[in-house]
C-alpha cells in the first residue's frame, strides 16, 4: 500500500481527528508563506524584524507602513482551495475535533468550518484591536479609514495604538488558546500537520503531545519538517493534491473518490 493509500486508510478510520494548518495550506490561494523557498522571510530576512510588537508600538512609522502594506495585503481578496476544502469533508463525516491553525487569514472558517472549530492561535488578521483598550472591530472599517487618508488611525474610543488582532513577536500568546489546542492534542486519535515547518512554538508541540496521547501522526507538507521524527506517515507534495487525496470518501469498491 502506498503512503498516501495508508494515510487516507488511518484518516477512514479515525474518530476524533485534529489537523494543524501552517502558512503552507494558503500558499495556493495566493498568501506567501515565511520560511518556504519562495517565503518572505526567506527572500527578505529583515522583514522578520517589522513582525516585533516592541517595533509596531515605538515606532510610527512602522505602524504607518504596516496600515499602508494592509491595503494591498493578498489575505482579503484570497479564496479557500482544494486543500481547505478538503478538510472540511472531514466534518461533514463528523470525524472532526478542531482544526488548529498557524495561519491569521480566517479560510478555513471562509471554507465554511463553524468558527469554534477552528483555534486560532496566532490571531487573525481579519478583527483589529485596540492595544490600549482592548476595543476589537472588523479590519475592514480600519482599513476604509486607511484608505479615506488616515495614515495611523488610533482608537475610536481611546485613542490608543490600533494593531491587527493577530500575535507579533514578543506578544504573549492567548493562554485560554493554547490550553484549547493542547486539549484538542490529548483527546485526538490522529494529528494531520499540514503546510507548516513545524519550527514555531508552541503550535508545533501539538505533534509530539498528540503522539505522547496515544494518536497517529500524518505530516503533509512540501519538504521536511522539524517533527518528521514524530510521523507515521511523511507525506511530501502539494497540499492542494495530497490533502483531497487522503480526506477523500471511500468508495464501496475500494477506490477513493476525491473531494473537490
Ligand atoms: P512556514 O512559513 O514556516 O512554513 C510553511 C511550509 O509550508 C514550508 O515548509 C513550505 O515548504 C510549505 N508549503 C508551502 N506551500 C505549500 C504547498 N502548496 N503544499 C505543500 N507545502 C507547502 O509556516 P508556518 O509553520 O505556518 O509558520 C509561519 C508563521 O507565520 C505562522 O505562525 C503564521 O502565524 C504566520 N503566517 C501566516 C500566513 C497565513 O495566515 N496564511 C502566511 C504567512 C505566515
């Protein structure tokens, strides 16, 4: 039996099935990843340093590029492929317990997954949130006021510093997020990582504590990742293909029918 063959086999059968989506799942609707060949980080190293949050809050003129660069960011025009569908198969079978995702662009809820079942744990980039008073609103009303001429556009209510509700660095992650996300690990029978690295923590250490938990681990990604030591099945390829492939309904005849 092939790889592939046994992962949708393993994916057939389980009950309670947790995928973890990097940047890797988006690249095929048109969002660059980081540190994959063609990623920005790793074209642009400096551009990792505009990600800090001591950056974003000192400087305005950081926050000004950042509200300029938001305007033309691929995120909001960007639409779910194959890959995002495909998960949602899984759900629809009912074998899914959360997706847990790396990524701030909000497809897998555009997909159609109901917004609980999907555990942000970086933020989104779809809200913005005031840091001074917490006061969270859709982009999109930030961004008309962007594109109405305010450079900055500071709080309605405080006038704080306004960011993208997503987690810079030197942000602390939402402890009531990661504690949601490593339950999902421990209750699962199968982890499916899909599209990340797996180098950023601690989303990466849902692998090894689903593993620690008893589940089967499937990484799916373009290239090796920091925890294929954890995998029982290595599956390196395209998303868009490999993820249809193995979430696709059997058939009475054994063969598999891809979901599109
Ligand atoms: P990463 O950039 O570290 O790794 C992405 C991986 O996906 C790479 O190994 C790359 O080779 C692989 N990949 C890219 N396109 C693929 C495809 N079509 N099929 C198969 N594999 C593919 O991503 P990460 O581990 O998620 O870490 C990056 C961090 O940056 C995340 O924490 C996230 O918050 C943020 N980010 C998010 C987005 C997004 O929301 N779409 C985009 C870029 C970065």
């Amino acid at each position: 039996m092939s790889d592939v063959a046994q992962a949708q086999r393993w994916v057939h059968d389980a009950r309670r099935i947790v995928v973890l989506t990097g940047a890797g799942i988006s690249t095929d609707s048109g969002i660059p990843d980081f540190r994959g060949p063609n990623g920005v980080w790793t074209r642009n190293p400096t551009a990792e340093k505009s990600s800090t949050l001591q950056h974003y809050l000192a400087d305005p003129e950081v926050r000004r590029a950042a509200w300029k660069h938001r305007l033309r960011a691929p995120v909001f025009a960007a639409k779910p492929n194959a890959g995002h569908r495909a998960l949602l198969e899984l759900d629809r079978r009912g074998q899914l317990l959360a997706i847990v995702t790396q990524n701030i662009d909000g497809l897998h809820q555009l997909a159609g997954h109901d917004p609980r079942d999907v555990i942000e744990v970086h933020g989104t980039s779809r809200w913005a949130r005031c840091w001074g008073c917490g006061d969270r609103r859709p982009m999109g009303e930030l961004l008309d006021r962007v594109r109405a001429g305010e450079v900055d556009p500071p709080c309605d209510l405080c006038g704080g510093i306004v960011k993208s509700d997503t987690i810079l660095f030197g942000q602390d992650l939402v402890p009531a997020v990661i504690e949601a996300a490593m339950f999902a690990a421990d209750h699962c029978d199968l982890v499916i990582a899909a599209g990340s690295t797996l180098s950023v923590f601690p989303a990466a250490n849902l692998v090894p504590r689903a593993k620690a938990a008893g589940a089967r681990v499937v990484i799916v990604n373009a290239e090796p990742t920091r925890m294929d030591r954890f995998a029982d099945a290595l599956l390196l390829g395209s998303l868009s293909e490999l993820l249809p492939a193995i979430c696709a309904t059997s058939t009475k005849d054994g063969e598999s029918r891809p979901i599109r």
